[in-house]
C-alpha cells in the first residue's frame, strides 16, 4: 500500500471511532459531546485554496451582475472587496451560497467540492456561513439563549445529544461570547443591544456553527467608529483559523484589517461584474482605474 492510501485509512478509521454512537447518549458524556467527524468530502484545502471561482457569469435580464469572475480565496485568509454599488459583490456571495446559480463557471469549496451541485441548505452545512448586512437576531431571547439556538440548528449536534450543553459547548458558548465582546452582556435581552452588539451576536451565532468560510457583507455598516475598530480587532482574530471574504465600503475599515494580522493582506476589486484589481491596499489604491470608477481623486 501507498503511504497515501494507508494514510486515508488511518484516517477513515480514526473518523469512524469518532463518530458518535448510533444511541443518543446522556448529556455530559463523552459520547454526546460536540465532535467533528471527518466526512467524507470534507474540505480539502491540499492545493491551498478554499474558494475557487472561475469565469462565472450571472446575468439577470440580459444584463451581467458577474461578469467572467474569477477568484481564488487561500485557506486561513482574510480578503477584503471593494468596489462601487452595483459591482457585483453581493450576487458573489449569493452564488458562493447557492442562493443564486450562475449561468456559466465553476465555483469550488476546497479542491473536490462542487458548490455548483450543492443547495443552499448543504452548502451552510459543509462550512459556508454568510452575514448578511442586516442583524437577524431573536429579539426575545437573550445573548446566550441566541447562541445556544444557533449550536442546536447545527445537525451534527442535533444528532449526537438531547437538547442539553454538554461542558463543551458551554465552554464554546463562553468563548464565543468572549470574542464577540458580550461577555457581560450574556443573560441582557438581544433585542436592547446596540445596532454593533447585534451585528456581534450574529457573527457569534455564525460562529457557533464553526464554519471554515466567513462571508461578510458590509459588516460594520451602521457601526460606531469604536464598534468598527473593535470589529476589525474580531474579524483579524479569526484569520488563520478561518477563512473570510469581508466586503465593505468603508475604507478606514479595510485599512484596519489590511494593517493588523498577517502581512500581505489582498484586496479585490470588483467592477461591472469582475476583478478590476488585486493586490495589497497601496497597489489597488494606486491604480488609476480604481481611483477613477471607486475611490475618487
Ligand atoms: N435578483 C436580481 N434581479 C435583477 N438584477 C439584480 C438582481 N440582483 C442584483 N441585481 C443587479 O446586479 C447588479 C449587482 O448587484 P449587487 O447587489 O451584487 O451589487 P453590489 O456590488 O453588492 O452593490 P452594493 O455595494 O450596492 O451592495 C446590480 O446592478 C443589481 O441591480
Ligand atoms: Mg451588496
């Protein structure tokens, strides 16, 4: 046998002892806690890359919202877009999700999962988690109750417990809420959040579903410029583990993110449907078209 294959065996088995026991198992027991088994189909993310978008084309009347876009997002990176309205950037991650089929393209999550097959429902499951612009929190519940409900949605935890945390996930809850800066807000009803804190609470509850692919459609609109920096401080704390795609067009924004974290930040810029420019910051803000159809002189 092939070092390779006796390798994915060892790696088959491993996810095979892993896998929770058919018999839901009491609350608290090892077997009912929160464990990741490995799929088969799982990302593989060998090549480096986590998305791949190539020459997708959406039209919608005739008229092409993606236009030939090509885009690849590395695994553990933090990818800022820009561009002017109308770009495209939302009907990206709307493709990206499998809320809308592009007529043309391929679109890949790691090396070996078509996105193109999959609905919107699998797509969420297999790792994909999309922030829209507006915060969608229960509004009753309060901080802890939203992030529990968002572990339970998750179907992997559905099916290994009743309804109750395990330490785990009551630990997981709790560094959630670290992050996300609502420590001392956990027991406080969400609907009495600031606009931020709700924004906050919904990455956390994304967050509580662990998923590899963050996609951020104008987080920090709406936001304080201290709610703001305090994002970028979050968004900069999940790269590497986590990959993400943020759009936004609040560019003292992207400067933070492009700062911190790690070197060489890329930022994309979308136009008419494709990538007008891609570099760090200084690159794209330096070329004359970008500065002429985006940034202004
Ligand atoms: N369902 C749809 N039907 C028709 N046209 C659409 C649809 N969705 C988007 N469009 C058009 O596609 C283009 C791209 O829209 P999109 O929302 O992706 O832009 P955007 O870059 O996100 O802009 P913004 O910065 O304003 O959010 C726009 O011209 C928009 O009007
Ligand atoms: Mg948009």
């Amino acid at each position: 046998m092939t070092p390779d294959l006796m390798e994915a065996g060892a790696r088959l088995r491993a996810a095979h002892d892993a896998r929770p026991p058919a018999k839901a198992t009491e609350s608290g027991d090892r077997g009912a806690s929160y464990s990741r088994v490995v799929q088969p189909g799982e990302v593989d993310v060998t090549h480096g890359a986590i998305l791949y978008l190539d020459d997708i084309t959406v039209s919608f009347d005739g008229f092409r919202a993606l236009n030939r876009l090509s885009l690849s997002i590395s695994a553990g990176e933090l990818r800022c877009i820009i561009g002017p309205n109308g770009a495209g950037k939302t009907t990206m991650m709307d493709v990206i999700t499998g809320k809308t089929r592009p007529d043309e393209g391929k679109a890949y999550f790691g090396s070996t999962i078509d996105l193109l097959r999959l609905r919107e429902s699998q797509i969420a499951q297999i790792g994909i988690g999309r922030k829209f612009q507006k915060p969608t929190v229960y509004e009753q519940l309060t901080v802890f109750e939203n992030l529990e409900l968002a572990l339970k949605a998750d179907r992997r935890v559905r099916a290994s417990m009743f309804f109750r945390l395990t330490g785990e996930q009551l630990d997981r809850i709790g560094e959630v809420l670290t992050l996300i800066h609502l420590k001392d807000s956990a027991q406080r009803t969400a609907g009495n959040l600031s606009h931020g804190q709700k924004q906050w609470l919904e990455i956390g509850m994304l967050l509580m579903q662990d998923p590899k692919l963050l996609l951020l459609d104008e987080p920090v609109a709406g936001m304080t410029d201290e709610e703001t920096e305090r994002t970028a401080e979050l968004f900069l704390s999940l790269e590497g583990s986590h990959s993400l795609v943020v759009v936004e067009h609040d560019m003292k924004f992207i400067g933070e993110l492009t700062q911190g974290g790690r070197n060489g930040k890329r930022v994309t810029v979308l136009h008419e449907g494709s990538v007008l420019s891609e570099g760090t910051l200084a690159d794209v803000q330096a070329n004359d078209k970008v500065v002429e159809v985006y940034l202004g002189r």
